[in-house]
C-alpha cells in the first residue's frame, strides 16, 4: 500500500452506492414452501375471498338468533335438529324459524342461519336442542371475506416472507411466488500458501479460511456462493477466474487475498485493466488494503486474505451490495446496543476501527489481542464497536454501540 | 371443549418440560461447509496452532531490530537484501546481522529475524534497503500460537457457529463438525374440508395454510419436517399417521385440525389410547383446543385448525421443544421492545390473550379485528402483545412488551 493515498469509508461507500444504482433484483419464481424468508419481488393480490362461504367458528347449533331473543333460565327455547354441517360437507338443507342445524368448527352455516350457539351453552333434549340464553346475530360466524376480500393487497414488493405469510399465500391458492433471486456470488480465494479449508496446516502453509467463512456469509445476507476452490497466486489464473466469473453471469466478484501491493498482489492491477478500481486503500484498520471496483457492471470487492480484515471489509462493503441486490435492507443483521465501555479503545483521527469487545454485565469489555489478524479475536468476542474517524478514541466510561454478532 | 376443564398456560410448560427433561439432541456430523447456524454437540479442541510458524504482517523487510536501533533521518542504516520470502515458500537461509530479507504478508519470517519493517518505511537503493527509523523486536511479526494455541478450547459445545467459526475451524483443519442433528418433526394435518397449500379454493373447502406454515416455522426452529400431504378427519387415517410418525423415528409429532372435542375430532382420543394428552384445553386466547401429550417418549402436540390459533400455540409449546431437541435456547426468535400501548388492550382473568399489534412512532397499536381467527391479522401486524393471565387488560399508557414478528 506505499504508493496510495488511503481513501476515507465513507468516500469508498459513496463510490460503491454509485455502482449499485444501476442495478436491481432479478426476479424468479419459487413455490409457496421454498419462499420463507425470501424477498417478495411483486405486491401479491388476492384474486379470492377468505372466508369464501359463511363459516362456523364454534363447534354448536346454527340458528336463526331471533328465535332466541327472549330465551333465560326459566323458559328455555327448544330447536328441532334438522340437520348437520360439517367442514367441506354442509347441509343442503332450508333452516326455517324454530330449527337448528348442528355445525362443527369451519363447517359452512346455513343460509338462513345467521348465529353458532356454542354446544356448551345447550343441552340436548329428545325433542331437540335447548338453549337458555339469547345469542346475538352473528355471532360465532365467519362472514364472507372477513379474513381477506378478493381484491385485497395482501403483501407488498420488498417484504422478507414470514412463516404466517406463507400460510396466507398457500391459503389464497398462491403455489408459485415471484420473489427476487438469490445474488450469485462468485469467490476468488488467492493464495499460494493455502491450503483447501479443513486441511491440516503444514510447513508453511495455512488452511484457507476465507473461502468458508464468505460462503456463510453471502449465505447469511441471502446470496449464493459460487465457489470451485483456492487459486495460487498467479495473474493469468486470477483472470482466468475473473472473466469466468463474469461469463457464468456472477452479479458480484469477491477476491480475497492478493490485494495489496505486493509482490504477488495481481488482483489490484488486472480489475485496473479489466474495468476500473477507483477505491483501492481504504482508511481502516483492519482492512486497509480493501478495493472496490466494476468489471463491467459487475462490483468487484478485493478483501484482504487476512481474516479479520477480510471479515470486516466484507461486512463494511460487499454486504452493502449483496443486500441489495438481493432486495434486503442495506442494514446489517447485528443487532445494536448502548452500553457502557469499561476500558478505553484507541484508533487514529481520520481511520476506522473495528474493536472486538465482549460484553459483561457491568458494560462493553475490549478484547485484548496482540494481532489484528487473529480470527480467534472474533470468536471470542460477543461483538464489534466502531471507533469512527472523527476521533482517535473512546473513553472509559462513555456509552458505546456495540453490535452484536448473534448466532 | 364442553366437558374439560381448561389447564393454565404455565401448567401446560410446566407438563411440557417435565416430558423435555429426559429428551436431548442426537449428534450428527456435518462438513463445515454446511455448518453455520447449527448448533455444536461437543466443545472443539484445536491440535494445531495458528499460525504454525512466525509469520510476517506486513509486504516489508525482515530483519534483526538491533541493527536498526540507531537509524534515524541523518544516519540510516543499510542492509544488504538476501533473499525473499513468499507465502507458502519460505527463504530457507540464515539471515546475518547487516542483512535483510524481502517478506510478503503471510510469508514466513527468517528464523533469525526478529521483526518486519514495511516497505513504505524504507527505500531501496543499489546497495541494499535503507531504513532511518529504528524498529522494535517483534514488530509485524506473528508469533507461533499468537492467534490459536494447540490444545485450546476454540467453541463451546451448544454455540450456534457463526461465519467466523467457520472460518476459524476450517483454518485449524477441522473438515467434518459434530453438531446436533435436526430434530424432525412429523406434521400431521387433518381436515376432511382441506385442499392442498396453493389450491384455489373453492366450494365449501379451503386450501390448508397450516401445513406450509408449519414447515416454516420448524425451520426457522432448526427442525426438519416431515409433511407427506393433509388427510381426512377420520380415526383410522389420523392413528396411522401418528404409528408411521413413531415408526419414523420423528421426535415430535405436530397434530393440526381436530383438537377440540367436536364429531371430528379425533386425534386427542387416539392419542390419549396410544399415549397420554393430560393437557387438553388450555386457558389462552386463541388457541383454547390446544393440547399437549406422548406417545411413548415422543412428545406430540396437538395444534388447532384455525391458523393464528395454530401459530399462537407452535410459538407457546411445540417451538419451545423443538428448539431443544436441537440444542438451542427456549426463547423466542422475537426480539421485545417496550413502548407505550395508545390503545387499551381487554383479555379476561385466568386466560393468556395474543394481541396483534402494530408499532407507530408514538407506541404500541393494537389492530382491529373482527375475529381472531384471521389470519391476516398476523401479516398485517409487526408483532404482538401478551396479556397474562393474572390481569384482565393492559390500559392505554401503560408501558407493554411486544414482541417483534421481523422478517
């Protein structure tokens, strides 16, 4: 990184924001079971009613309530049964003033009926049903579209689907979803020294854990990886990889490692050539060496092999962009809290920092570590607080945000 | 329901953990690809250390801190480069006082070097690499066992693994995870008036919304389900479908439809033959018919047709011992917020009440429905409100918890 001026965060955002203007969710279709927690691409309408027919809530009597009108204690009303109704199967029958039909919970209600008497408010009499209490009109029955009318706009465009929306689609006769496809991520893990992820490290070499942990992470903001594993560091096999990406249609590149520049740092140079690499060095730490460019319009983010910083920029960064276009919030998915910092966190004016802190009952805890690249440091850690670039420090004692990893 | 009495919902927990107590997640393993968001069934020791040799930080020069101790601007000190260092391809000669070697990042550091001096703190000259700053020993230099040490503890069995967890297991070599298995979940939906999710609905019958919502939610749960299509209200069906289940080996089974004690109903009676339902009816609004019970040591619970109902009980019972059986805490998924109720929520003494509400920027809404079988009010809401047994109404200004549905 000697030659560059680092760019501040925000600039590197304003840059990145400026790519994803252009470019929007792809929609495809998916069936109702394989759409939770999918994003809905199109408002969904419904072209029927729920209830369709009128529908008992109760298991009990359907009557006409004005026959019940002046029943008590002391002078019951007595219905003659003249029938049954149950669910998918209703009576066909004409309830008349002094009858009742005996209706089980989501039968449908005869016409004539207009109230469901529970059967625990009745006895059961040889000459019919005894109810000693008035009901009123409509009471205990679905009407027709109580739930949903035709018509009716049940969910909106952009909505990640929960598990009762699902059970409303399928209700509505809704098989097939429009939803916004996944992202498809292409991974470039570079790196002569690696490993394929869960080999044992040995010599010199390491097991790649990039490769793994961007796969779980593109997961998580709804993205799908493509990855077909470590690549040495070597130009014309990472342009090989970079033009393959874009022939299968990748929406977004990573390239993890190789970043800087360094000797065997070609990724920097070859997105250059291919297409632009405006942002390259970026003020923050860990992380600095991260890159944001475009092949085409394709966004192409480098992230440092060091995992920490890998984690961090991709979180700072292309998670913005597979959010997006996945339809998502750009937010993150950790969840913000204010506490108190126990222990003071240094950085420098003008850069970001990424601090691992754990959280105990007093307040936000730092995590001591001696290297910005211990990947251990972020499983340790209950979560990150951001020391922003306006200031070099956060006391102790001042009220932090600290985001919680979760999971 | 006539003739039962209905169970407090804290007796029905108090049951349902009593049947928990015994049962417990079955481990399984997995590639660590497939890992994140399961749950670990046993701590995970590292036998290797990360990194495994000293390895250089920075793209610099390594070199022995002593003969830089007296470098500044007016007298720089010199020293003649001997070699490079390249990740995964390490020098292998025997660094001099007076001598430095080139290092990239992640390469190995010379054994007799003892820390790295960036190439933006240098100058390259015909003679050797110029420094004019002096550096201290160690400096951009990872230490064997700096990030993890052979035979430390790196994740507690019972974590949820996190993408970084990923990452770290698959730097330490570990390929295959022991995690606990999903638990599966046998769905059983009856109802002689159902057609198939995604049906149009037509006639007198309905499409069935609790079967693909089930499946959502066992999901969201990291349960797996097993849903062979709904069946008919009839005894002979329901009690095949329950002994399939068992013969299965399901570790639940989710009866929906037919938990009340109508014509139709009759899952409770089978299952009080095949096992025990010593909770049949329980004090809460909706879901009243619900039920909970075994067969053998298999805990099924019985979830009513009405889907909010239906949802309202998963969410109280059948997601408390699915989470469990998979090895995560009880709680909801819901995150609760606190802020003030603007209108008066009403419930009765004894009864547990599920409140739709929505959240406005002054407070809590509750939502205006017609009857609480809709379940479109669950969509159109954020969240929802508890009203607890011990109080009959949550007044307009008091302070309430809700629970946010997300998505």
């Amino acid at each position: 990184m000697q030659h560059r001026k680092r760019i501040p965060p925000a600039e590197a955002i304003q840059y990145l924001d400026s790519l994803l203007q252009d470019l929007h969710g792809q929609p495809e279709s998916v069936t109702a079971a394989n759409a939770c927690g999918r994003v809905l691409a199109k408002s969904i309408v419904s072209d029927v009613s729920i209830p369709a027919f009128r529908r008992s809530m109760m298991d009990g009597f359907a009557v006409q309530a004005e026959d019940t009108s002046s029943a008590d204690e002391s002078s019951a009303c007595t219905l003659r049964i003249v029938g049954t109704s149950m669910p998918g199967n209703g009576w066909t029958g004409n309830l008349q003033s002094g009858e009742a039909v005996r209706v089980m919970t989501g039968a449908p209600v005869p016409e004539a009926a207009d109230a469901v008497v529970p059967f625990e408010l009745t006895s059961t009499l040889p000459a019919g049903v005894r109810i000693s209490s008035p009901i009123a009109a409509g009471k205990n029955v679905s009407e027709i579209g109580e739930d949903i009318r035709s018509g009716q706009q049940l969910l909106d465009a952009g909505r990640s689907l929960r598990p009762q929306d699902i059970g409303l689609l399928s209700a509505t006769g809704c098989s097939e979803i429009t939803v916004i496809r996944r992202p498809r991520i292409r991974l470039i893990i570079t790196g002569s020294e690696l490993l394929p992820a869960g080999t044992r490290p040995h010599g010199h070499r390491v097991a790649d854990s990039n490769g793994p942990m961007l796969e779980a992470l593109v997961s998580r903001d709804g993205g799908t990886s493509l990855f077909h594993g470590i690549t040495p560091d070597d130009p014309d096999s990472i342009r090989e990889l970079l033009e393959e990406g874009l022939r299968d249609k990748a929406d977004v590149l990573l390239v993890s490692g190789g970043s800087s520049a360094g000797d065997e740092d070609f990724a920097p140079d070859l997105i250059a050539q291919l297409g632009e690499l405006p942002v390259h060095g970026i003020s923050m730490r860990p992380g600095a060496p991260a890159g944001i460019g475009r092949i085409g319009n394709c966004p192409v983010f480098l992230l440092p092999g060091n995992p920490v910083a890998c984690l961090f920029a991709y979180d700072m960064f292309a998670a913005r962009a597979v959010r997006q276009l996945g339809g998502r919030p750009q937010q993150w998915p950790y969840r913000p809290i204010e506490s108190t910092l126990l222990k003071p966190l240094h950085s420098a004016i003008g850069r970001l920092d990424y601090a691992r802190v754990r959280m105990s009952e007093e307040g936000i805890v730092p995590i001591a570590i001696s290297g910005g690249s211990v990947l251990s440091s972020t499983t340790i850690a209950d979560g990150f607080v951001l020391i922003p670039p306006e200031t070099d420090r956060i006391s102790a004692g001042d009220t932090a945000r600290m985001w919680l990893y979760g999971g």
